[in-house]
C-alpha cells in the first residue's frame, strides 16, 4: 500500500470510529445557574473490575469543583449527573481521576469502556493510528431553550508524537501532534484551526489497524491507551497518561 492507500484508509476510519466511541464519551460540567453550565472537560465512561466509572484528568476535576455543584453528562437531552465530594480515585501526578458511579446513573443510549479492550502496553503505539474523542469548549454553549449545555463533539486523529518533545514529558506519558499545518477534514481539505481547551480527560485509542489487512479492520478492533492531560502550544503537540498506571489507579493498585 502506497502513501496516498494509507492516507485514504486512515481517513477511512474516522467516522466509523466516531460513532463507535460516542457512547462512551462524557463532558465535565460545572454548573453556575438552574439553566448554565460551563464546560470544563471531557471524560470517559469506563467498567473495570465490575464497577462502573467516570474518568477524566485530575485538573479538570479540581476547577470543576471551584463551582457549588458540578457533574458530568449522561444520557443525551438529559441534565449532567451531579458528582459529589472528592474523587474515588486520583492520581495528581499521572494528572488523572476517576468517580465510581451509582446505580441511578443513567444508561439509556450511553455504553462503558470494557477492560477487555484496554490496551496497558506500549507495544504498538508507535505503528498503529491513534484517535483522540471528546468535547472542547469551543463546541460547547449554553441553551436554556435546548435544555442546558450543548455540545459538539471533535474525533480527532494522529500518529504517535517521537521528536521535539517537551523535557518535562514523562515516562507515563506519550505525546501526539496537534499543529494546525498538518489537520485535515476526512475529504483532504485544510482544517480550521481547534482550540483544544476543553479536551483534557478526553479518552485516546489506537484504531486496530496495525498487523491488519485493510478490508479487515473494524472499529472493534480499537483499544483504549490512554487520557488526554496537556496541551503544548509551543511544541505543537498534545500529551496523555498512557493507560496502565490508569488500569492501576482504578483496580486500586
């Protein structure tokens, strides 16, 4: 397959990927008013080890909190699920946290990351595709007349970051690009430049397609490798906690 071949499957993937991860991506709200919520993060529904839970960075958490009352989105139309007190479990280091969720969270339309597709190796996060799902404030508003806060989702995608990295990156941490020069729509044509603000505790996922033949690749075969955490402006670049210190975190490890 020649450059142009792989460009074109790359491009491919995406909205089957986008569809195929939706579910299970949230937004951390915090509210300011009966009808206002400020959009503060993203996050990612997960089950690991028979509980189900939210997790996003651990810096979104602490300004969501700045606020009386915050929460993280459910079903689709619906008021944000209000979270109470501290994390279950956080990590300020790995910049991550998590909420183990109640019964009464509801589930209608929305799914849970299974552990069986979390991928803790590093293996093949160099040769494999990387998607990037969840929601910047850029694409958030509030609408009393729609219900609340509104948001519009951005897949994004991109291969592991080598070079240039910062001198402050961590050995837990793995770096993909985010320069405005090299974003493209899935038709080829030049993206708008995106302020990521917003994206930190959005979910990372290799796609599947390293080792596979192109007519076999489906959006099952993605596994999830890591939470967004950072963005650096000057480097070009976007960083994430890869995901098994995270695996850790949640198992109580």
């Amino acid at each position: 397959m020649d450059v142009a071949d792989k460009i074109k499957f790359i491009q491919s993937t995406m909205a089957p990927m986008a569809w195929h991860t939706h579910p299970t991506i949230a937004g951390v709200v915090a509210i300011e008013g009966a009808d206002v919520g400020r959009h503060v993060g993203s996050a990612l529904r997960i089950s690991v080890a028979g509980r189900r839970a939210v997790v996003t960075a651990a810096h979104v958490v602490a300004e969501a909190r700045k606020s009386a009352q915050f929460a993280v989105t459910a079903v689709r139309g619906d008021a944000p699920f209000e979270l109470h007190g501290d994390p279950d479990r956080v990590d300020s280091d790995l910049d991550v946290a998590a909420y183990f969720l109640a019964d009464d969270y509801p589930d209608d339309g929305i799914a849970f990351w299974p552990e069986e597709r979390v991928d803790a190796t590093a293996d093949t996060l160099s040769t494999d595709y990387l998607f990037v799902h969840g929601f910047p404030e850029s694409r958030a508003r509030s609408s009393p007349l729609l219900g609340g806060l509104v948001k519009q989702s951005f897949p994004y995608g991109a291969m592991l970051r080598e070079d240039e990295l910062p001198t402050s990156m961590k050995p837990f941490q793995f770096a993909m690009d985010f320069d405005p020069a090299n974003m493209f729509l899935t038709d080829g044509r030049a993206a708008d430049w995106l302020d990521p603000h917003g994206l930190s505790g959005s979910p990372v996922w290799r796609i599947g397609a390293s080792g596979q033949k192109v007519d076999a690749w489906k959006p099952e075969l993605s596994m999830l490798v890591g939470i967004v955490t950072a963005w650096r402006p000057d480097e070009k670049l976007i960083l994430a906690t890869r995901a098994a210190p995270l695996l850790d975190l949640l198992r109580g490890a």
